[in-house]
C-alpha cells in the first residue's frame, strides 16, 4: 500500500517510517511540517530508499494537502502530525489548537475530497487512521484502566486539543463516510526520543551530574509502551482494522515517574557509572508539581489483542536499557538538540 504519514519525522512517525521501510513492502511518504522535534536525522537510516519519500508541508495549509494527496495517490493517511508535550501546552496553548485541531480538520476536509474522487474499489479499501492519546480520557483512580469505551475528560490543553480531534474524525466518518479508526496510546520512549520529555531528558541530564527533577512525589502513574510495539500495533490497525472503530494500545507497564527516574539511574550507573563511582539517584530532586498533573493512566489492550492479534513484545526493563544504550551511543542525534532547539529547561510551570 502507500502511506501518507503526516508527522514522520517525529518519535513516533520516524519510528513508523523505519518500521514500514524495514519490515513490510509498503511505500511511504512522510509529510511534515519539520517544527522544533521534528528531525530529519531520525528517518536518516531509510533516506534513498526507493519506497521512502520526503514533502516538507504543514497538515493546517490545504493547498500542501491536497498536493500530497493528489500526487502521492495514497491507500492509508495515518494522522501522527501534532503538538504533544503537556508542559508545553500550558505555557503555549494556541499552537496546539492550531495544528491538532485545525490543522486535523483541513486534512480530514481535503482528503474526504481525494477519498470521494476514487474510484468505488479504492473507496472500500481506503483508511484514514487517527493516531491519539490516552490522555484524552482524564485521570484514572488506584483502580480499573481505560478502554474503547471510556468517556472522555481531558485535562489539559494538550489533552482538550487532542480529544477535539478524534471528534473531528468520528464525526467525519459518521457524517460523510469517511473510512475511518482512532487508536489512543499510552506514553511512548525508546530511541529518537525529543529530549524534553522525561525518560530522554532523565538520561541526557543524569548523564551531565545535574539534578534530575521528579514533579511533586514521584507517585504520578503511566503505563509505558515501548515505541517498536506501538509502531507495530499502528501497522496492524491500518492493514487489518474495521474502519468505525477504535482501539487503545499499551504497554501493561505501569510505573510510578519516581520508578521510571530510577530505572534510568540504574541502567546509567551499569551502562556508564559516574566517574566518583556513586549511583545517579543521588542527582534525583522533587520539584513543584505540573498543574492539573493527572494521576494515574492505564490502558486495556484487550480488543486490539484479541482481534488484530498485537501483543507488546518488550519488558519495560529491556525497554530502558535499550533505549538508555541508544542515547549513550547517539550523542551526535541528541547534542545538536541541546545546543540549539532546547536546553533542558524546566517548562510548563505556569499556575494553573
């Protein structure tokens, strides 16, 4: 098939570039905007690639769209493209409206136009597949994990800008017919990681002896899911899914953010001890808590399991070493990052 990946040069999108090139016949075109974490040097391993295409376009701009769509002749559009870090929301807001709702819904507009073009066959097999978050579903208890059926409540703007967007696409498939599936995911880590999100920037700052801040208690609760199983789990969706339908995807790694700091300390002091000897927990600090930090998340995999046949493959303690092995060994990826794009600061600590 071809693949129209909007936000390939991305975590999750370059992962899945890699993935499709390697592993499946597929041909790809990545499209994307190249803002701050999108970055050409993680899809540099497929560059060349007879079946791997480039267009440097933004899904808000319906003329870039539509020239895509037009030209690449696409059997899948699989939606990655969008602003992602919480902290980033709160101090920055607008850009997340921006990109992950209207720029959702001129690509949803443009390609219910390319989709209504093709001819009655191409329109059976056709899938526009929503990539999501589980954090569009609020904060869970102690107890119990979300589902398909969940109901919404986001609680950030991030999370709100999100959830508007899987509205806009169930919406566009009830209403125009658009074949469409939404998968929501929990957190994602594992190599190419922007450096600001925690497992990355955990590794990279304990790496430099800083301090490595833990927001409020350390007690907050995420179900981890190593990226190689995600990009899988997204490829098995848009081969073999029932367009309507949604599926949630994760790890069945739940952690504490305390655990998982600690796990990266521990693998560090194994991979690379500090020169004193003396084990990197010791550079673990607890800050002011992020506003509205949800509690806990945790993901039901069973649907996704049970009918597409997808199991995450990798331990969220190999997931770590991997990963930490990766950035030890890829200084030349993440050190440009450092000196110019972002500096490890803190970020989102406006008051709620």
């Amino acid at each position: 098939m071809r693949i129209l990946l909007t936000g390939g040069a991305g975590f999750i999108g370059s992962a899945l570039a890699r993935h499709l090139i390697a592993n499946t016949a597929h041909e790809v075109l990545v499209f994307d905007k190249l803002t701050y974490a999108g970055n050409l040097a993680s899809l540099a391993s497929i560059d060349g690639h007879p079946r791997y295409h480039f267009a440097r376009a933004d899904i808000a701009e319906a003329e870039d769209v539509r020239r895509a769509l037009d030209g690449f002749r696409p059997d899948v559009v699989t939606h990655l493209a969008a602003e992602s870090h919480v902290d980033r929301s709160i101090d920055g807001p607008a850009a997340f409206i921006q990109t992950n709702i209207v720029g959702t819904f001129v690509l949803l507009s443009e390609t219910l136009k390319y989709w209504r073009g093709l001819a009655a066959a191409e329109q059976a097999t056709f899938r526009f597949h929503h990539i999501s978050t589980d954090e569009v579903f609020g904060s869970l208890g102690s107890e119990g994990f979300f589902n398909e059926e969940t109901p919404y409540d986001p609680r950030s703007p991030y999370s709100a800008s999100k959830a508007s967007s899987d509205h806009l696409v169930r919406a566009w498939a009830h209403t125009y017919g658009l074949p469409t599936m939404v998968t929501n995911c929990s957190n994602n880590y594992g190599p190419y990681h922007f450096p600001e999100k925690l497992i990355p920037l955990m590794i990279i700052k304990g790496l430099s002896g800083e301090p490595l801040p833990v927001y409020g208690k350390g007690d907050n609760v995420r179900d981890w899911l190593f990226v190689d199983d995600h990009v899988r789990a997204l490829t098995r969706v848009f081969e073999a899914g029932t367009p309507g339908q949604t599926y949630v995807i994760g790890g069945r790694s739940e952690r504490t953010n305390l655990e998982v700091v600690q796990r990266v300390c521990d693998a560090l002091d194994r991979l690379k001890p500090r020169p004193d000897g003396r084990s990197r927990r010791e550079q673990i600090t607890y800050v002011t808590d992020r506003p509205g930090h949800d509690q806990r998340y945790a993901i039901d995999a069973s649907k996704l399991e049970r009918e597409l046949g997808w199991r995450s493959t990798v331990s969220f303690e190999d997931g770590i070493e991997t990963t930490v092995r990766w950035y030890l060994d890829n200084e030349a990826w993440w050190r440009p990052i450092l000196d110019g794009t972002y500096t490890g600061e803190r970020l989102g600590a406006a008051a709620g």
